[in-house]
C-alpha cells in the first residue's frame, strides 16, 4: 500500500497526477505484493466464449495475498509485473478476486468494489462487482510488451469487520508474436469514458429527489452541486478516423444503464446501452447484477469533430444511492479498414450480450426477520448526551439495534435540535470508515447484499466518517463526525453503515413538548 502522501482526493483531479504519486511512492515503498502461484478457480456461469487463435494461451495472474483489513474500504494503487513478458496481444480479460484457496468470497462479506488496471499510465481493464469479462471480437487485442508498466488501482471493501487474505485474479487471453495469428491482429486502445472522471475515485450521487419518472440520468439531470461531479472524461472529442470495436458499462447497484451517444455537427445518435440484468429477486437494488456487453458485431466508425458521451441512469424510486459510478470504457481501433458502420447510422444501438449470469458469491440477498436486531420504534428513548455520540468496535453507541441493556435506548432530541456523532474507529491504528445513513424504520431484517438500502422515510447521510490518512487512499470524508438535519420531523428514525451494512442504529426526535411520537 502507497502510505505517506499528503495529497488529499477532493484536490487529486486526473490519473496523471496520482500516477505520478505513485510513482514516486514506488521508488520509497516496496509493492506488498508479488507474483504468486494462483489457486484453482472456477469459470463464471455461461461465460462469453473464448475467441480462438492457434497459439493462443491462456494465462491467469493472481496478485496478492492482499491482506484486507478489517473494515477496509479503501483505494490502493500498486505497481505489479503480473503481465505477458513477451510481445503479443490481450484479446481477453477476464477479472476475479478469491480467497487463498480459489473460492470466491460472498459478495455481502468481501467485495472488489473496483479494480482498474493502468498499462502505461492509462486506464485499460477495468471491473467492478459485475465482472464483465472483456473478450475483444476476432481480429483484434491490446497490443503487450514487455516495456510496459501495469499499475493495480484497486478498492476491497470489506463489510463484516473481519481480516482476510485474498487475490485479485486476472484471466488473460494472449497471443504472442510468435504465433502466426498475431501478424494479423489489429490494435485497440481503451478510450476511457467515465461520467465523473478522470479522478481516483469517480463518484456522484442517485437521489430520490433528482431525475423525473423514478430514474435519474447522470450527468443529463445534474443540478445545483451535483454539477461539480461531472467530469472531463464524461466526453471525448474524437481527433482522427477511428472504429469502436467493443464496450460494457459499470455501474452500482442502483444503477439501470449506461449509455453511449455520439454528436456530430448537431445531430446526436445513440451507439450503445448497456443495460443492467439484475438476477437480484428484489429488483435494481444490489450487485447481483450482469451487464451487457456490444455483441461481437457491433462495430462503428467515428470521424475527427465527433464528441461521444457517456451517460448513467439509476433507479430514483426505491431508495439513495451514495458515490455510484457510470464507466464505459472503450476498445478503440485507430483506423477505418475493419468494417462497421457509421456513428450516425440507425440501429447502431442493438441489444446487448451478457458476459456471464448469476454468480454463486451473490446469493445471499438479506432482509429476512431476524431476532437480533431490535425495532427502534418498540423502545423508550433517553435524551442525547451532552457530547457526541460515539462509534466504536462497529457500534453506534447509544441506539444500536444490537445493543443490550440501557445503550439500547435510542437518544433523543426535541425537534430543532440534533444530534452529532463522532467515529473513534476512524483513528489511524483502525482507519474504518462508518457511515448514518437513512434506511426504512424498522431496519431490523438480516444483512445481505439487497437489504438494507437507503430507503429511509426521509433522506439524511453522514457520508464515511474517517481520514485520507493515505493521500489518496480512501474515498473518507475527511472529518470523523457528523450532525444530524436539524429540519425532522417527530418520530423513530433508524440508518445503517454503508461501508458496513449490519451497523443499524436509532434515534428520535421528539415533539415540542417533549413527548415521543405515538
Ligand atoms: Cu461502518
């Protein structure tokens, strides 16, 4: 892990400063990780076929063991070697994270919230918790050398409080020069499309109360604020003749679609959705989720003076999605001699194909009664103290749904006060980041990964309480407390830690005179 920069996220605009950072973190700190044997692993189900060449290897890169913290929810960016050692071309990527023994970890427990790996300073794999396998149709791959330099960006995010050791694995296809087929394989390029970058952590939040018809289109229907989180890379002026040869979205759970546009001297055309499949039984809510990928047909040519632009839509319904993503990378062919068919042309936009179905890691949804967390609204509260209200050891001090005895009792204030928390776990020896975020009363059924969501009857979120302790490392707040609104109503109100999501906690407010809310 890269320790000792003082550069601070809010001010880390673009890959090539934080690439320089850790380059020159590179020179001071060894990686903490090497080249390994890889465990068995298993295929994903139905996944996209393998495009054959004579020649063709297919090799597996498993770096690590990556020791996760507990809690951890943080940004590393790590130099690795893990890559062909011979020239040749990458025309699949197929991206996992396992345990040491080569099983996946459920996806509610430990997660690889995103990995993107940076050849030669730019973006150029990248996966999220859909892992979309990325197989470039015949005829084309990312061009590999020895020379190059591969950089490892990646965020585990660890739910439970519980260390582990895992790798990040990644699957290649790989056809050497060696191999007569590569005389005739045509370069891509990733053209990184991103709503919110270049930045090391691209975020933006999917409210309720933005978008219209129960969905929100970033960065289309961004107001007010939210304005600030569009970023440079959300469009790309093309500057020579060039073939789009293959793309997939990344979203959050929450997310709908992503979706690609070209304009062209005020004409604008759709090129691709890529739409979310969710096998998730409760709906666009988790990460039980596939995405579809352009079919291996899909081929579309853009002239210099076209602008491409990526969009995100996100349900707006069902609850608040915090510090989501909207990526599309793109295979590019800087050239015009692979057939396709213009930017403008209808039905570019054809359906997609999905790259792999349900996967085992995300069968445990959540939401059944439980007997260990309490129902809020069923207890006496006891006036706040005077000082804020701790976090520690993954509880909320005072109102914890799990607690026993008089820390059971949610606090309370009269409406127009509030009341402040302060995370003691964001000290640097843990570095855990909690947050308060608004979930639907009683908030008391099992954890999973499509229960609880930000649902509450009013929308509040503390956003993660902790420290950038490491430059960049961390998507944290930069502050370890936080005041609730001061504008609520009387009545029970119950959040959960995003980061992790079996923290679930109460407060009140009370009526004017005093008394709590029949
Ligand atoms: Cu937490």
């Amino acid at each position: 892990m890269i320790e000792g920069g003082t550069i601070s996220l809010k001010w880390l605009r673009g890959w090539t400063s934080c690439l320089l950072v850790a380059l020159a973190a590179w020179l001071l700190f060894a990686p903490d990780a090497k080249a390994a044997g890889c465990p068995p692993i298993q295929d994903k189900p139905d996944s996209t076929p393998h495009v054959d060449y004579a020649g063709v290897q297919h090799l597996t890169y498993c770096y690590g063991p990556v020791a996760v913290k507990p809690g951890q929810n943080i940004i590393r960016l790590n130099p690795t070697n893990l890559f062909p050692q011979v020239p040749g071309y990458i025309t699949r990527f197929d991206p996992e994270l396992v345990y040491e023994s080569g099983t996946v970890p459920r996806v509610d427990v430990l997660h690889l919230h995103h990995a993107v790996w940076v050849v030669n300073f730019n973006p150029q794999f990248a996966t999220g918790e859909e892992k979309s396998i990325l197989q470039m149709p015949p005829g084309f791959g990312w061009r590999s050398r020895p020379t190059d330099s591969w950089l490892l960006n990646d965020m585990i995010h660890d739910l439970v409080g519980v260390p582990a050791s895992v790798y990040v694995v990644w699957r290649l296809d790989f056809v050497p020069d060696t191999a007569p087929a590569a005389a005739s394989i045509k370069t891509v390029h990733t053209k990184w499309m991103d709503v919110s970058g270049p930045n090391i952590y691209p975020v933006f939040d999917a409210l309720r109360k933005m978008g219209r018809h129960g969905q929100y289109t970033f960065p289309d229907e961004a107001t007010g604020t939210s304005v600030q989180d569009i970023g440079p890379d959300s469009k790309w002026t093309v500057d020579r003749p060039a073939t789009l040869i293959s793309t997939v979205g990344h979203l959050h759970p929450g997310g709908l679609s992503t979706h690609l546009n070209v304009d062209r001297a005020g004409k604008t055309n759709r090129l691709f959705t890529s739409s979310a499949n969710y096998y998730e039984p409760a709906g666009a809510v988790s990460w039980d989720v596939a995405m579809g990928a352009t079919p291996p047909n899909w081929r579309v040519t853009v002239q210099p003076g076209d602008t491409l632009s990526v969009h995100a839509t996100y349900d707006a319904k069902r609850a608040d999605w915090y510090e989501v993503m909207g990526i599309m990378p793109i295979a590019v062919y800087y050239g015009t001699d692979a057939g396709g068919v213009d930017a403008l042309s209808k039905d570019v936009d054809v359906p997609g194909v999905l790259t792999h179905s349900h996967l085992e890691e995300n069968r445990n949804h959540g939401g059944e009664p439980v007997s260990y967390y309490a129902d809020p609204r069923l207890i006496p509260s006891v006036p706040a103290p005077a000082g804020p209200i701790g976090i520690e050891a993954y509880q909320y001090a005072q109102g914890d749904l799990t607690a026993f005895g008089s820390a059971a009792n949610p606090p309370s204030v009269i409406r127009g006060q509030s009341l402040t928390y302060i995370n003691h776990d964001a000290e640097p020896a843990e570095n855990t980041f909690h947050t308060l975020t608004a979930c639907r009363a009683p908030c008391n059924k099992s954890t999973g990964i499509a229960y609880p969501v930000a649902d509450g009857q009013v929308s509040f979120d503390s956003g993660q309480l902790g420290f950038n302790y490491a430059g960049f490392g961390a998507p944290a707040a930069d502050r370890d407390t936080w005041t609730t609104p001061n504008d609520l109503k009387p009545g029970t109100y119950t959040y959960f830690c995003r980061i992790h999501p079996f923290m679930r906690g109460s407060f009140k407010v009370l009526k004017k005179n005093g008394k709590e809310k029949k």
